[in-house]
C-alpha cells in the first residue's frame, strides 16, 4: 500500500471522528495508525525474508540474536530470552525446531552443570551470514525513500515515543 493511500486512509478516519465526535481531537489516531501500518508492512517484508531460509520469524530471531554475540559465543536459555524480551517458556520450542535443523546446539555450561548454554552450529552461522545481507537488502528496499537526514530524524522522532 502506498504511503499517500496510508495517509488518505488515516485522514479519512479522522475525519470521520471528527464529525461523529467533534468534542475530541482524533489526530492521533493518524499518527499512530501510519505507525502501526509501517510496522507490520516492514514486520511482513522481513518475515518474508526469513520465509526463503526456511525460518519463521521466531526462528530468525534467535539465530540473528546468537551471531550479533559473535563466532563461538554462548547465551543460556533466560539470557538469550532476554536479549529477545520473551519469555524463558516461549524460547524452548524455538530453540527444539532449531536444534533439529542442525541450526544450534545446547552446550552444558562449564560453569553450571546443571546449566546450558546455547550456540550456533557452523551451519547455523554460515546461514545467518547469508541471512544478514538479505534481511539489510530488505530493510533498506523498505526505507530507501528517506535521505540520510530523513532517517535520523525518524529514529530521533520514534526515540520520543518510548
């Protein structure tokens, strides 16, 4: 969808507010409507992406947090979690469909043989490394209509809203 079509969408609706409730200002609604929308048509482009490496979007998600840590390096179950903001339940069934693909192991942790600890296997990095540039082809395809400025303006104005 268009971004002109999006923002003609949200007007109308604040429009249409407008003249059913004219005792308040519905403005905001076009804000975070054209926020909502450009998130999931980026949400769908990189999900889409995943999709041709055979991941869904959980799946990616925990492969690309392991490679951001580096070659060789380790998280356990809560830390990787964690860096996802999920929960601990949440990561065991990604990790199960990852660990059957070959993609990560579970490593007893030498610290705490009661805990684990989680890594990429050579062929979980060698993916990932090829994922990467395909997921910034991807993002940049999705905001290749902002100039430099335009783009740090945008994460300075998102900033705000935290």
């Amino acid at each position: 969808m268009s971004q002109a079509k999006n923002a003609k969408n949200t007007d109308e609706i604040v429009a249409q507010w407008k003249i059913e409730r004219p005792d308040i200002d519905a403005s905001p609604m076009a804000v975070c409507g054209d926020i909502w929308r450009a998130s999931d048509r980026i949400k769908q482009a990189v999900a889409d992406n995943a999709k041709k490496f055979d991941l869904d979007y959980p799946q990616f998600d925990v492969i690309m947090t392991l490679r951001r840590q580096g070659k060789g390096k380790t998280l356990s179950p809560s830390l990787l979690a964690k860096e996802m903001m999920l929960s601990t339940s949440a990561m065991t069934n990604r990790l199960d469909r990852l660990e059957k693909r070959g993609l990560i192991e579970r490593i007893v942790d030498p610290n705490d043989r009661r805990g684990l600890r989680i890594a990429l296997t050579d062929a979980g990095f060698d993916l990932v490394d090829t994922l990467v540039v395909s997921h910034v082809e991807t993002e940049e395809r999705m905001i290749e209509n902002l100039n430099p400025e335009e783009r740090a303006e945008l994460r300075r104005l998102l900033a705000k809203l935290s």
